[in-house]
C-alpha cells in the first residue's frame, strides 16, 4: 500500500474549531493508508467508514494528548482533529463501551471550498473501492499478540495512540500558547486554565497533590439501584463518595478521578451501562461484571490533572453506582 498521495498531504492552513470539512471518498481514504490501514501510525477504523461523503464540523484540534499507555505525560500530535460529538460506538471492535471521541486526520479531510479539485469516481469503481477500505480497515483491528497470551485482543485508535503521537515535556511552553493559538480556547478560558494548571503542577512537584483526590475507609460493595440509559441520578457529595472508597482511592478497583470533582453534586442522566472496554495499554478486551455507568457529559476535561493539562480526549468517566443517587423526573406542569 502506497503513502498518501501529495495532494491528500497538502493544506494552504490547518484546519480550525468551526470549519465545515467533509470526509473524504472511500476511494480517497484508501489511497492515504499503509498496509495496516494506517496513517502516521493512526489507524482509520471501520466505524468511521459510514461518515465518508458527509460533511461536519471541526469542533478542537488534536495538537497534544495525555499519555493513557505509558503513563508519560502529554503527547504531540500533528495533523488530527475532532469532529463535533463523533465517538467510536465499538461495533467493529467487539462492542467495546469506551465511546472515545474518533481522531481524524486531516488528510481524511476536505475543506468544502475544495469541492471544485474533487474527482469522482464511477459508482461502481467508489463500490470496490468501499469494500477494500473496509477489508483493510477490519483486518486492522486485530493486533499481531504472542499466541500464548489468553484473552481477547484488538487494535483502534486508542491503543495506538502513542505511537501515533510524540514525547511533550510539561516544560515545552509552546504546547500551551499553540492551544491558544489553535483555536481551542477563548483568550479568558486559556488564562484561567494556564494560571490553575501552573499552581496545581507546583503542588504537584512538590508531593501536595494527590493524583486520586479522595480516601476511605475501605470500598463498598456494589450498589443494588440497576439503573438504566435515560434516567436522572445525582452524583453525590465528596463525602459521600469518599465513604466508598478504600485508602487507596479505589472502589474495587475503579478510581474516582480528579477530573470528576466537578459533577458531584450535578444532576446528569444515565447514558450506558458498561460490560467491556478495550484496555489502551494491552489491547485486551476487560470484561466489568459489577455496577458501571457512563453519565452524559461527564468527561475528563483535562484541566485539573497533572501531565493532562489541555487534553483535548474528553475520555468518559466510568462511575460506580454508589456514587450516585436516583433523582425523580420533574413534574409537567
């Protein structure tokens, strides 16, 4: 499989929040990927194949991700974006539940004022075209493991993330004018943001800083409530919450994260409940057996964790059931 041509490769400018982009053909997607159905180590994965043709908007620039792999910090990313609300919703890949927001790079990508430099394809040619991007595309997902190893194993765009991106010291200072820069922030927003991060990341070189904000006397077991996508909950107090937890800040084995601070207290609704996430690291497949939610809206932001400053992922938070409770639905008047 070739390289991607030069006119895939070239932009007059990145692209910016709020540009309208349209996904290339399948013909054109193909032509940007190696053997493994990659470009720039990113992989195009089958769950993407159903926006070719269609037309969203740019919602941030990937220019730098927090490490979930190796646990280094931030990452530099070149030539990715995020479009609008677009996740993975898992279907070529086992049904994972992660929902991670879908790396697009910008040679996937049009601008709709290039509509004039755009050449179309028979149907019956963009039809072969189509069933090869996705036969390459669904042999991607399946990573090359030591045969002795058990378990169910894949490849997507998280797992290869890392190789996908490069090493970004916390001390590199252009990573946080280039957010700035890019269009992600509001000039206010970046200022408010710089200036928390820079005194969080001194608490945190000096030890004051706890990567798992709360402690217990020991977790809890599951919570009976079974709750449902739809229904409204409250995340409960920090208090509450920390009454779960053991002294480790787990509630059997799940973290209550530093990015999650916020919600307590926040009434949200129930999006999914999960059974099974692709693990970054390893590639397998974890099986959860016990109470697990997903509440709409409630990522990480990156704003309050040390080497995630300004990550862009909006990775879902997985909360327990104990750290919430059961909210009525308003009356109608």
């Amino acid at each position: 499989m070739s390289q991607p041509t030069s006119h895939l490769r070239r932009r007059q400018k990145p692209l910016r929040p709020g540009e309208v982009v349209e996904v290339r053909s399948a013909a054109e997607l193909l032509g940007s990927l190696d053997s493994t159905g990659s470009l720039d180590n990113m992989p195009l994965m089958p769950e993407m194949l159903r926006f070719a043709g269609q037309r969203f908007t740019v919602s941030r620039r990937v220019d730098k991700i927090c490490d979930t792999i190796a646990a280094t910090g931030s990452r530099r990313m070149r030539d990715t974006v995020y479009l609008e609300d677009l996740r993975c919703d898992g279907s070529g890949h086992g049904g994972c539940q992660a929902g991670c927001l879908i790396y697009w790079k910008e040679a996937w990508l049009r601008r709709v004022d290039e509509d004039a430099d755009v050449v179309r394809l028979s149907p019956e040619a963009e039809a072969e075209a189509a069933a090869e991007v996705e036969t390459l595309t669904v042999a991607g997902t399946r990573p090359r493991v030591d045969p002795t190893e058990e378990g169910d194993f894949w490849r997507c765009q998280a797992t290869e993330a890392f190789r996908a991106s490069e090493v970004l010291k916390t001390s590199n200072l252009s990573q946080y004018w280039r957010e700035m820069r890019n269009g992600n922030f509001k000039f206010p927003r970046f200022v408010f943001l710089l200036a928390r991060a820079f005194v969080l990341e001194v608490m945190d070189r000096v030890g004051k800083l706890r990567p798992l904000p709360l402690k217990g006397p020991g977790s809890s077991p599951p919570a009976e409530l079974d709750l449902q996508p739809g229904e409204r909950v409250r995340v409960r107090s920090k208090q509450q919450i920390a009454a779960t937890l053991d002294e480790n800040g787990l509630n059997r084995r799940l973290s209550f994260d530093r990015e999650m601070l916020p919600y307590c207290g926040r009434i949200m609704r129930v999006q999914d409940r999960v059974e099974r996430i692709i693990e970054d690291k390893t590639g397998r497949m974890i099986k959860i057996p016990k109470d697990c939610i997903i509440l709409e809206g409630g990522v990480c932001e990156g704003t309050r964790s040390a080497g995630r400053w300004f990550c862009p992922r909006q990775i879902y938070a997985f909360w327990r059931e104990g750290w919430v409770e059961r909210v009525d639905e308003p009356r109608q008047a």
